[in-house]
C-alpha cells in the first residue's frame, strides 16, 4: 500500500521573503504583502497571514490593500526565485524518503511507502517535518494518505494542522471535501455548483462519463487519481553533483533473485564512481521505476562511510522483499544521496598492532532494521541533575573521552519519570526506614547519603533554591535502590519534602 505525504505551504511566498530579509524583514506581526502586475493594475499576488487576518487577499489592488492597512509592508513577488527556492526546499526533504518533488506553487509532495517506521511511525514523521520547517521559519500543514490526490486534498481542505488518512481509506475520507480539493479548474467547479454539486462526495455518485462529455477528461482523471485508481507517479529532484548510476532493461523484471542480482552490479559501478571521487556512502536510494509508471523505493543508511561493495549489496538485498515489481521493473536508479570524503587506509596488521572490533556493519544492520534513531550510545552531559547528565548521540559518535563523576555511585537503570514513594524517614537528612513503591512495602536494612544536589537556576528560575538529598538504600531482600527526598528536610522553598524513587542499581 502506498503512502504519500502532501506538504501545504500557505504563506510559502512571504515565508520565503522573510528568510531572504534576515534581520531586515518586518516583524512578524506587521502585515506583509508580495505585489506584482495584472496586466495595467498592480495587485496583491501573496500575503501573510498578519495580513490574511486584516482582510487582504490575493487579487485585490494594491491601492486598496494600503487603504485597509496604513503601514502595510509591500514587496515585489518574483515567482521564479520562489520556484527555484521551493525545489531547493524539496532537496532538503529528501532527508526523510527517496521520492520527493515540488508540487507548485505552494506544496511538497512525498512517497514515503516504507519509511515511516525508521523515523518512528508516521505520526512522528508529519511531526518531524512540520516541526523542521517552523524551525526555519515556514508555516506547513501536512497530510498522509494512499494516494497523491487525497494527500493533497486533505492537507488543504482537511481543515487540520496535520491529517494522518488510515491506510486503505477508500473514497469517504474524501466526501466531505469541497469540488477544488480534486485539483480541478476554477470555472469546472463554479459550473458544478450551479448544477447542484457541492461536495466531492455528491460528483462520487453520478457516473462519470456524462462528466467528461460536459467537463472534459480531466475530472474524471483527477478522481481517479485521488482515489488512487489512475496511476499519477511522482517524478523524485535529485541534486546537481549526485552520484547516480541507472540500469534498464530490455525486458521487465521481477523475480527476487534477479532483482539482487542487478542491485549488485549497480552497486560495485556507484562504489567505482565514489572511488574515483574519494567519496563513501551514508545513505543509498535506490528506485525502481516499473512498467505502469509507478515508482518503488529502497534506502539504507549507514553509519559511517563505507564504499564496501559485498556490504552495501547485503544492506539493500535485505530489503528486496519490500519492492513490490508488480507486471516489471523497466529501470533502476541507484543513488547515494548522502555521500563524505573517504580516504583509503592502511590494513592494521595483527603483528605489531592490537587491532580495534569494527562493530560498524553490525551497526548499520540494526539501523535500517529498526531506525536510526533507535540505535545510539549514551553519552556525559556536564549536569548534577541526573536526568541532565545522560544525552543520546550517535552509535559510532568519535568518543570524546569525558566520563561521569566516579565518587558517587549511578544506578545502572534510571527511571525516566522518578516514581512517587511513600516512606518512613526521619527528618532532616535521615534515610528513609521503610518505603512503598508499586504497591510492594520494603524495609531499608542499609543506607547511605544524603548526596546533596542543587537546582540548576542559570537554567529555570524555579530551581534556585531547589534541592534533591539522594540515598542508596537496600532492602531486607538484598534489592538496592535510589531514592531521593525533594528539598533539604527543613526549608519549604527547597522543595515539598515528598520522596521519590529515581533508580534501581545492579
């Protein structure tokens, strides 16, 4: 089942505008429009949304714009740089799939079939795009569904910040829509209105041949592309300096043999090109493009560079059996779509030196297995706070050598939320006698603390004068556990004196 991602831009031109400006744009609350000419009139063609909220809409003359907002910041639109500036935007998309294109004027459109799960689910995904862009200042509505068509549809007309279509949706998901979320012409909706359809779910039930003798072959094209039953392939940007090698084929594959077959031959030709670039690859896409114009996509990821020819073919052919050859495979693109400088090195000998486990296929493996972001190491943060003093970096990070402090004891397992616990204890700074945690009582045989650890105040003004007195306890049954009281047993302002349980040793 394919799954597609529309990326809606509403403010795409104005956006764009602003990060040319820098520190020169007008502030975001000030109304801001992009004018251009409409034969001898000069109109308002984009406006934020400062200015969608003051009643300015694109169309209306730029006279009249200014009238209804004294102040109004007007620039000059150029078109082209914003279709130049929104494929450079979808070559950065390519970091999350292999199939990414511009859907102009204001959109990106994705083939993510198969990738969601290495950037943890599709939810997380849509997140993760949507967040990257406002990060840099772009406003994005996003929407996933089978087919490009709904996508589209429902990331405009959806009327949600992020829509996320059940796979298999079928065309109810689509019914409530209005007449434009099927791309169609202005005057065709406008003429279907007057004719008593107002929603897509209302053109659904009639048949479509009087359709498309009235309004052409284009509406019937564009349901069927929205319900998923005309093909409408996705053709991917590639950037300019790319290390690409293609293969096609006489005749259409499809047995799974001969598909590995043929990713090892373009395999050892990309690895040749990278060597003769000093180059090796992070990321690999490889798409094959079958016979009914539909596009299926392949990418693994590795660690570290590697211009292994019998690693890189192992890698892919892992994940022959998710590329669906449906009646054949006409041609294949094998891409590195992440490439670094790789330099040949000399082969330690085992004679004169203690050679180092590479532990970096084994690494690869579980990534394209299980995500990246689900294989990392555990790295020193320069913090009292335990839960600060732990950071996740990646599994082959250079190691940098710094180490937590060793004069006070870590529990090997750190609850990510210290649990609530009840306890018997002596204040000011004596151990708990007796603590219930998950319902179980548990007598403290041995103790020791307090360990003293203060708020971070350069970081939250609420910790100033916060304080944690942390305990190693065991209980009567030999188990050892971290328990921490909030604040300092007699100061309210410390903390609520309540205690908690942030950790179980060995």
């Amino acid at each position: 089942m394919a799954r597609v991602v529309s990326l809606f831009l509403p403010t795409w031109p104005t956006d764009r505008a602003r990060r040319k400006a820098g520190n020169a744009a007008p502030p975001a609350e000030a109304p801001l429009v992009l004018v251009g000419r409409d034969k001898n009139r000069r109109v308002v063609l984009a406006a934020d949304a400062a200015a969608l909220a003051a009643g300015l809409r694109a169309g209306m003359p730029v006279t009249k714009a200014q009238v209804l907002v004294p102040g109004l910041a007007i620039e000059d639109a150029d078109q082209e740089a914003g279709a130049e500036a929104l494929e450079r935007l979808a070559v950065w998309m390519l970091r999350f799939a292999p199939i990414v294109a511009p859907d102009p004027p204001d959109g990106i459109v994705i083939d993510t079939t198969g990738a969601d799960h290495l950037r943890g689910g599709e939810a997380a995904m849509l997140e993760g795009m949507v967040g990257r862009l406002a990060m840099s200042g772009i406003v994005a509505r996003a929407a996933i569904a089978d087919s490009w068509g709904a996508a589209h549809a429902l990331a405009r007309y959806g009327g949600q910040h992020m829509f996320i279509a059940p796979p298999a949706h079928g065309p109810s998901i689509l019914e409530p829509l209005a007449l434009e979320a099927l791309r169609i012409a202005p005057w065709t909706a406008a003429e279907l209105r007057m004719l008593g359809f107002q929603r897509i779910g209302d053109l659904l039930k009639q048949p479509r041949a009087p359709l498309a003798l009235r309004f052409g072959p284009e509406i019937g094209r564009r349901i069927g592309q929205a319900l998923g039953d005309t093909a409408e392939p996705i053709d991917p940007v590639r950037p300019p300096d790319i290390v690409e090698v293609r293969r096609a084929f006489a005749e259409p594959i499809g047995a799974a043999e001969t598909i590995a077959h043929y990713i090892g031959k373009l395999v050892a030709q990309l690895c040749k090109v990278m060597e003769q670039r000093g180059l090796g690859a992070r990321r690999l896409d490889l798409i094959c493009h079958r016979v009914d114009s539909q596009a299926q996509a392949v990418r693994v990821g590795m660690a570290m560079p590697v211009r292994d020819a019998k690693r890189l073919s192992r890698l892919l052919c892992d994940k022959v059996e998710t590329i669906a050859p449906g009646f054949g495979i006409e041609m294949m693109i094998l891409a590195a779509t992440a490439a670094e400088p790789l330099e040949r090195s000399q082969v330690v000998s085992s004679l004169v030196e203690e050679t180092v486990p590479d532990v970096s296929d084994l690494i690869d493996t579980l990534m394209n297995r299980v995500g990246e972001r689900a294989v990392y190491r555990l790295a020193p943060v320069a913090s009292d706070v335990p839960e600060r003093s732990v950071s996740k970096i990646p599994a082959m990070a250079a190691d940098t050598g710094a180490g937590w402090p060793s004069h006070w004891p870590r529990p090997a397992r750190l609850l990510p939320q210290p649990d609530p616990v009840e306890t018997v204890a002596l204040l000011p700074d004596h151990p708990p006698v007796s603590f219930t945690w998950r319902g179980v009582r548990r007598r403290v045989k041995r103790a020791d603390g307090p360990e003293r650890v203060f708020g971070e105040w350069w970081k939250r003004d609420a910790e100033v004068m916060a304080v944690r007195d942390y305990f190693r306890v065991e209980d009567d049954a030999g188990e050892r556990y971290w328990l921490y009281r909030a604040g300092d047993g007699e100061d309210a302002a410390t903390g609520t004196h309540r205690w908690f349980l942030h950790g179980v040793f060995g």
